[in-house]
C-alpha cells in the first residue's frame, strides 16, 4: 500500500467511532471538511477500505452509497472512486457535449424537439380555467382519468402506474430508490449520456450493451449476465443517439434471458408518441420485473415535464416513499393539461402530423448520406448517429458552415471503435440535401491525429 493510501486510511479510522456505514460515511465526511483528505483524491477499492478498517465488504460498500448519495464521492468509470470538488460544480457529459462557443446558422446539436411541430396549448389552457383550483395535499397523486387514458395505450398490463417530472425524474427516482453502491448495471453502447451520468451518481458500475439495427445484443446481455445485474436500461424505441427501435422478436429474445433473474428491466422510452414505431416493452413477458418510463415532453412539450411511469408495486412504492422526502408528487394542474393534449382531436392530430415529419426529415439526410456512401443505421425518432473519419475534424469542417453537431465521445461507454457524430435531423425543416452534402464531406475529413497514424 502506498504511503498516501495508508495515511488517507488512518484519517478515516480515527474519525470512525463504530464499525457501521453511516459511521463510515461520517469518518470520510469528517476527513474531508478537517482538510485531510482533498478533493479529488481517489478513494482506495472497497476490499482494500474493508480489510484495513476491519470491517465487511457490504459495510464499505453501503458507506459509500451513502458518500454518492450525499454528492461527496463520485464513481467515475476507469478513474474510480473520488473526493467530489464541491467548489466547482461540474457539468454532466451532455452540457459538456453541448457547450459551444459558437451560434450556427443551423444548430443540429441539440437533441430537442422542434417547437413549431409541437400541439397548441391554447385549448387545454382554456379548459383549464373552469377545471376547478386544486388547493389539497391529500387528492390522489395521479388524475384517475389520466391513468385510465394512459392505461389504454400501454405496452402491457403493469402492476402500478403513475406520473413523475420527465423521464430523467422517473429514472433519477427508480435509480436512488432501488440502486445500490457497486450495482452493475448493464446500458446500450452508445446511449444517452444522462444516464451514464445518473448510474455513476448512484455509484453503479455500468456494462455497455452493443446495439446492432434491432436492438441491444442478446449475446452480449447473456455474457453480462454471467455476474448478476441489478438492472438493464433500455431505450425500446428511436434510441437516442442511433434511432433504432426494437423488434418484437428482439424484445422476446432479451427477455428470454432475463426471466427467472433479478434484474430489473427499465425501459426509457422518451421518444414516446413522436416514434414510428409501436410502444415495446419487455413488460408483456416480465411485468413484475419492467420498469417502463413514457415521455410527453418531445411529443407533446419538454416544459410540461411530465412522463408517465409503470412498474412493479415494490419498486413504484419505494419511488413514493422517496419522492415523499421532495416534490411529492407531480402537478395534477399539468397532469390536466396533458389529459386534454391525450383526449383532443387536433392535439392527437398534431402529435401524428410531427411524427411524419420527424420520420421524413430523417429519411431525408439518412437517403442523401447512402447515396453518397456514408451508411447511417436507425429508422427512428429525431437523431442520427453518423460513422465519421475523425469526431474533431467533421465538428470543426460543420461550424465552418455553420451547421451545429454532436461528438460522438459522450455517447459511448465501451472502448470507441469508430468516431461518430449525433446529428438532429428533426430539427432541419428544409434544404435537406445541402446539409447532408455537408456532413458527407465531414464524414470523410482526416484530423491532425488520424494524418499522423
Ligand atoms: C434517451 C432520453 N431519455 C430521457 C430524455 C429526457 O426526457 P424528459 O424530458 O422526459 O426528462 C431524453 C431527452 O432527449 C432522451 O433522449
């Protein structure tokens, strides 16, 4: 043991008073407010912190759960277990993606729905005003009418069903609920950074699922299973970065393998209503194991902040009893006004006329890319996920026209084998062709790194 681990170690055991995690927990708090141990040190492995302090494995472990719960220690994949900086507040891989210095003339990097293919509130405001004040804290958390209308459409019969701030919340929710310290946690490769970014909060070891053009390997989940996962996240449809939306034989497939285990299935489908594809969920074969999470917020607006959320009675109770130490509850004022949105005509029409358009505007940049020989996967939703020569080089070739993309880094989990870009497709309404030309070109620019190979 080095002689900073061992004196990091005997910081800790004279602040510790009993051999219990929170007495641990409050050992390495008090550590770091007495300046012994700095921010951004990195904490020793859990057998090594066990071994010394004499205590189980399962006690460091919970210890440390507690540490990321509170933000004082952070697990960060291949850099470990460090001492968070509080003074400087760190941006999540997503803000660090999208960070520019710049404004485009065509911002493509985003990820966010466009606001003119959005429903009109107007009428669901205006109903609003007869709809009567809710002044109680005790009414129902969920608008009965609302999860009847939501029942209707859902992929399968769930035990429960309520309502959460956004998907992000929902998951955020079932992560701290059910989640422990160490936890592997298997997730698509390449996937949506802000959930990287919530299982390494909760301090889950994270297992990069390859995706193929129908969903998440089934062999490679068997190979994760191997060691037990506490749970598999699963975009279902238009998988943001790649679009792709699982089959039904697919979804049967990964289901097959996880029946009979204790993993628990969390399926995030934030697409929700702008997907072509139909609602899929691997709750038909595991409905007491599936967590399944639909977003309104690219159908039917991002500030509505709602999202509907199924699950087992265990999981869903223990998210209650969680959001009972916060929110409480999600607003029934706007749980009315997604009602209307889910009950009226020209809304339902809307959702279904920007559904095509996404599907178009897609079609549009992914047909021009083949025909130039850049292949580009995914049938779904409002993102592409583009193969380039060199990430570096295709960003800086698309600012110098003014067109806005994402690099691909942030997206990916496992070791990269091929440089990509993420490009919002559903945000461009015309001149579909010129762009496409545009990211073709980038696709194929060599970088000072890639010309010095
Ligand atoms: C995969 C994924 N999950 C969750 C979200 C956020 O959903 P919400 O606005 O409902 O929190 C997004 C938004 O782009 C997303 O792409």
């Amino acid at each position: 043991m080095t002689k900073v681990r061992a004196e990091l170690l005997s910081a800790i055991e004279q602040r510790l008073a009993h051999p219990t995690a929170r007495d641990l927990a409050h050992a390495v708090g008090r550590a770091i407010s007495d300046g012994v141990v700095a921010p951004g040190t990195k904490l020793p492995p859990i057998r090594e912190v066990a071994t010394e302090l004499a205590l189980s494995p399962t006690t460091v472990s919970a210890g440390w759960a507690l540490l990321t719960r509170s933000g004082t220690i952070r697990t960060d994949g291949r850099r470990g277990t460090t001492v968070v900086d509080r003074s400087e507040p760190r941006a999540g891989r997503y803000r660090q993606a999208l960070e520019h210095q710049t404004h485009f003339r065509t911002d493509l990097s985003t990820g966010v729905p466009d606001a003119t293919l959005l429903p009109s509130l107007t009428g669901a405001l205006a109903a609003l005003t007869t709809a009567g004040t809710p002044g109680s804290y005790l009414d129902e958390p969920v608008l009965p009418e609302l999860r009847e209308v939501l029942r209707a459409d859902w992929p399968y019969d769930a035990d429960e069903l309520t309502i959460v701030d956004g998907a992000m919340d929902g998951l955020d929710l079932v992560a701290r609920s059910v989640l422990r310290f160490g936890d592997r946690v298997a997730i698509e490769d390449p996937c949506f950074p802000p959930l990287v970014d919530l299982l390494e909060a909760v301090g889950a070891q994270v297992v990069a699922l390859p995706l193929d053009g129908d969903g998440p390997d089934p062999d490679a989940l068997a190979e994760a299973l191997r060691t037990p996962l506490a749970a598999v996240v699963l975009q279902p449809r238009a998988q943001n970065p790649t679009g792709v939306s699982m089959g039904h034989g697919r979804a049967d497939a990964l289901a097959g393998l996880l029946e009979g285990t204790s993993t628990l299935v969390v399926e995030d489908d934030s697409a929700g209503a702008t997907s072509i594809s139909p609602p899929t969920s691997l709750g038909p074969r595991l409905p007491h194991q599936t967590v399944h999470v639909r977003s309104f917020s690219k159908s039917h607006g991002p500030d509505l902040r709602l999202a509907a959320m199924s699950g087992p009675n265990d999981v869903l109770a223990a998210v209650a009893a969680r959001r009972q130490n916060g929110q409480g509850w999600s607003s029934r004022l706007l749980q009315r006004i997604l009602l209307s949105l889910l009950t009226d005509d020209a809304a339902g029409a809307a959702v279904a006329a920007a559904r095509h358009e996404y599907a178009r505007r897609r079609r549009l940049v992914v047909d021009a890319l083949a025909a130039t020989g850049v292949p580009v996967g995914g049938t779904d939703g409002i993102n592409i996920w583009v193969p380039v020569h060199d990430e570096s080089a295709a960003i800086v070739r698309l600012a110098s026209q003014g067109i806005g993309v994402t690099p691909g880094a942030p997206f990916t989990i496992g070791p990269p084998v091929q440089d990509h870009i993420r490009v919002t497709t559903g945000l461009l309404a015309e001149g579909h062709a010129e762009v496409a030309a545009q990211i073709a070109a980038a696709a194929q620019t060599s970088g000072w790194r890639s010309r010095g190979r």
